[in-house]
C-alpha cells in the first residue's frame, strides 16, 4: 500500500495528476454520463429497472419514479460509480486496453442481477425482467465500466510511460 501513496506524492510533486482524484473524477463522470443514459433507455422502454434502483431498498416506488425521484437515482448511480472507479484503481490499474474495464463492467452487472440485486430489492430476478431489459442493462454495464477502466488505465499508463515532462 505504502507503494501506492509515494507513487501519488510523487506525481503530485512532479506536476503530474493525482491517481486517486483521477479516478474518482473518473466515476463522477460515467455515472453522470451512464447514469442519464440509463435514464433515457427507461424513458424509452428499453429497460424496466428505473434509474434508482441503487436506492430501491431505501424510497417508495412513487418517489423513485417522480423528477426527484430520477434525480436521486442518477445520484446514487453517480455516487456508486466513484466507489467503483476507487476500487477498480486499486485493484485492477496494471491491465491495459479496454478489456479489463469491460470484463469490470460485465462483473457488476452479475452481480447486480443474479445475487445482491433480486436479494436487496433493487431489481427483479432475471428471469422476469425480460430480455431487452437484460441486453440493456448488460450492454450499459460493460461501457460504463469499459469508460472507467479505459480512463483509469489509459491516464496511469501513459503517465508512467508516455508523456515526456514539459519544460515550464
């Protein structure tokens, strides 16, 4: 762990970015971006998990499905990202390319849909939310965590081995 702390101080004395605030921007930002776009394939049927279904176990359905409502679960969906991203900068940065955020992605959704989310409430078992809803919810998954594993690795990677230091 020790390595991972002089590896940030020592960036950050060089000038360079910062890895954990990286990857933390990098969560707010596809939760943002996945999360409203997990909200448009809702609005377009596409899927029928609503864009709250991290807080499902917490709010009535009502609210869940009011303006707030969305919001909150963008939200949460935002909020749950910056976890992921923490996590998958602290476990996972040594992979390059795109195959390892992918394979993250793919994870969660698994474990969103088979165990902790027919479990918690969050969502229904998957063999009754039907296919599209599988397809959709899956194939959001896996770019959303394709964005946060490509970003992550990407911005370790070429700062460790890419740039050149710029003459200021």
């Amino acid at each position: 762990m020790s390595g991972i702390w002089h590896e940030a101080l020592s960036r950050r004395r060089k000038g360079g970015t910062n890895a954990w605030a990286h990857a933390a921007s990098t969560g707010f930002w596809a939760g943002l971006i996945w999360g409203l776009f997990h909200w448009l394939c809702e609005l377009l049927k596409f899927t029928s998990v609503h864009a709250g279904y991290w807080i499902e176990p917490f709010f009535l359905r009502d609210f869940l499905v009011s303006p707030l409502g969305h919001a909150a679960g963008i939200g949460s969906f935002i909020l749950f990202s910056v976890i992921a991203a923490l996590l998958y900068r602290a476990l996972f940065i040594r992979f390059r390319g795109p195959w390892a955020g992918i394979v993250y992605g793919t994870a969660w959704w698994a474990a969103i849909f088979t165990a902790v989310g027919p479990f918690a409430g969050m969502t229904e078992p998957l063999n009754r939310i039907g296919w599209n809803t599988i397809w959709t919810e899956w194939s959001i998954h896996m770019l959303w965590g394709l964005f946060i594993g490509y970003t992550i690795a990407f911005e370790f990677h070429d700062s460790a081995h890419g740039e050149p230091a710029t003459a200021g």
